[in-house]
C-alpha cells in the first residue's frame, strides 16, 4: 500500500515539475518573442525621423513602410545668447498644428513664421530678417505621432523614440514605465531648481532666466563703462 501512495505521489510530483517546467518555457520564449518585437517596432519607430530644421521650417519624413497619424510638433526652441552667456529662449508656433497621416516615404513640413521669448511673450523677428545681438542657437524640435499599431511615439530631436501612450509594446508594462520616466524626470527638474535657487539663481525657470538676463546686463554695462573709461584716459 505504502509502495503504490509512493508511486502515486511520484507520479503526481513528475507531471507537475513537467507542467512547471513547460509553463517556464512557454513565459520564456514568449518574453524573448516580445522583445525581438520591440526591438523592431522601436527600430520602424527610428524611421519617422528630421530632415531638416532650421528658423524658418522643419521637416520631418516617414522612412518607414507603414503610415503614421496625428504629427504633431510639441516644441519648436531656440536659446538667445548675448555676450556673456545665454539670456533666454524663444518658441515657434508650428503650421499646421497636424497632419492627420504621412503615408511611407512621404514629408510633412510645418513652418515656422512666428517666434515668442518665452520669458514675457513678447514676438521676435526670426534670425535670417536681422542681424546682431541676441545670437539664436540651432533649433530644438520634439514631435509625437501614432504608428499603424496605435502606439504613440515622442522624439526629441535625433534622440531615440520613446513611447508615450497607446497600445503598449508587446511585453511592455506600461503604468510602471511611465510612472518610473515621470517621477525620474520631475527629481531632476526639481533638484536643478533646488541646486539654482541655493545658489541664488531662483528656484523657478521663469525666475532663473530673469536673473540670467540682469546679469547679462550687468556685464555689458560694466564693460561699456570700462571702455568709456579708457577712451577718456587716452584721450
């Protein structure tokens, strides 16, 4: 009797470890599957790229073999330098504001006629209708779209494509991912502004750009009163 429970409980034991172990298979070549899948939706996503960008417009294309919807440009910057060091930042406002698909091997391209600094609002003349002060820098454009597999797409500049929402990727968590790049990006933005504002710099951006700006001010008027100064003595 003792014999036959033993075979018994051998047996049962033998067909779960069996069961265990093709489940475990099953988890593992579906998870390698998931990332082979990711891997190539990230590298199609790599294919709606810039072109081209400058002050005046930017263009981006669909390399890829499947359309893409909704093309937005997010962002559309440029920081102001002056003597000294960097004195603000100017905005676009992109037209159109979208375009509903870029079939593949197409281009789309938004212009950009209208610039704003961003600390008052105020407009500004583009940097091809003027010349002097303040310098422009090259322009910074971030665009999100949607991909034939609705998933939304975020990419700053040449910087890898990062999912934003939609469908998740294949094996992808979602509420981890964007819960981790969420708070990641908010400590970093918030030990900048702690770190500035010690250093008397202003804990805000806004605030942080005005003092940007006073010094630079400062600066030049020191040193026009130094040139002033030695013309006299010479003179």
């Amino acid at each position: 009797m003792d014999s036959e429970l033993w075979a018994l409980w051998a047996t049962a034991a033998g067909t779960f470890a069996a069961a265990v172990s093709a489940v475990g298979i099953a988890l593992w070549q579906n998870r390698a599957q998931g990332q082979v899948e990711r891997g190539k939706r990230h590298e199609r996503a790599s294919l709606v790229l810039i072109e081209a960008a400058d002050h005046q417009s930017v263009t981006i294309a669909n390399l890829s073999s499947t359309p893409v919807w909704d093309l937005r440009v997010t962002a559309a910057e440029s920081m102001l330098w002056e003597e000294g060091g960097v004195v603000g930042m100017a905005s676009a406002c992109p037209k159109p504001s979208r375009f509903e698909v870029v079939t593949p091997n197409e281009r789309s391209t938004f212009t950009m006629a209208t610039w704003r600094d961003n600390y008052d609002g105020a407009a500004l003349p583009p940097p091809h209708t003027r010349e002097g002060e303040p310098r422009w820098d090259s322009v910074d454009v971030t665009f999100v779209y949607t991909d034939a597999f609705g998933t939304t797409w975020r990419r700053e500049g040449h910087s890898p494509p990062r999912t934003t929402g939609g469908s998740p990727l294949p094996g992808e968590v979602t509420a981890r991912h964007r819960l981790w790049g969420w708070s990641n990006k908010s400590s970093k933005t918030a030990a900048k502004n702690l770190i500035s504002g010690v250093r008397r710099k202003g804990f805000r951006r806004k605030t942080q750009l005005a003092k940007q700006r006073e010094r630079s001010r400062q600066r030049l008027a020191a040193r026009k009163a130094a040139r002033k100064d030695n013309q006299q003595d010479g003179g």
